[in-house]
C-alpha cells in the first residue's frame, strides 16, 4: 500500500510541475501596419496558430524567435524587404504562464523599379498585340516591387 501511496505523489508531483512548465499565448497583436500587410503577416505567423495552446517554454522561445523571420516574409510580397521589427512578449497577468505577443514594425521605403529594359525580339517584334501587352507590362519603372 505504501508504494501505491508513493505512485500516486509521484505522479501527482509530476502532473504539477508539467503545469507550472507549461506557457499559453493568449493574443497575438501586431502594429504599425496596414490592414493588408498586417492579416498577411497574422496569417503567417507560427505563433498564431499556436495561439491558445499549452506549449513548453522552449516552444514559446522558439515562436517568439521565429516571429521576426516570418514577419519580414510576410510583407516581402507587398515590395516591403528592409523592415524594422520588434517583438516583445509581456506576461498578460493571470499568474498561469499566459502570454501577449505584440510585434511592432516599422516597414520603411518599399522597394522601387530602378531600370525596366523589356523587348520583343524576332518574328513577333512588329506584332500589334504583343506591343499592347507590352506597353501595358507592369512594374514600370519607379513602381513598388511587389
């Protein structure tokens, strides 16, 4: 019976200490952004799918680390490849290892079309289509990258 008793403090010791290990984000919060670039960036982020879910404080470390990365990415499609980004994450309160995660970025200068040189060359050259299509071909020079 004693040994019994020892199983079950045991594994009651354990049950405890995996909840005092365990971390939860509770709110991704993303700023300074526009509303497109800022659901594309939701969108991407590992740390939202995680969100609401128990996870070992190596894996919060781990998303929070990754936040960066997927934010510059994010906004890569919008001509956006220099951005300033800080994310910080604050404990929300509770006393039960809850998270907010806010990442603030600053996406400065999009990147610009310099120099476009495009052309038609051999049999097509004089088509009257292929000069609409190419008079009509986009970026332009001076144009946002995206």
């Amino acid at each position: 019976m004693r040994l019994r008793s020892r199983l079950a403090a045991l594994g009651l010791i354990l049950l405890a200490g995996g909840a005092a290990h365990a971390a939860e984000v509770t709110a991704v919060r993303v700023h300074g952004l526009e509303e497109a670039m800022e659901d594309n960036v939701l969108a991407s982020l590992s740390l939202v799918r995680g969100q609401g879910r128990e996870m070992s404080w190596r894996r919060l470390g781990h998303l929070v680390r990754e936040a960066e990365d997927e934010t510059r990415e994010a906004l890569e499609p919008f001509g956006y490849y220099s951005p300033e980004i800080h994310v910080e994450r604050s404990e929300s309160g509770d006393g039960r290892g809850s998270f907010v995660v806010d990442i603030t970025v600053v996406p400065g200068a999009p990147v610009r079309v310099r120099h476009a040189d495009i052309a038609i060359e051999g049999e097509g050259t004089d088509d009257f289509y292929l000069q609409q299509d190419l008079a009509a071909f986009l970026p332009r020079q001076g144009d946002v990258f995206e």
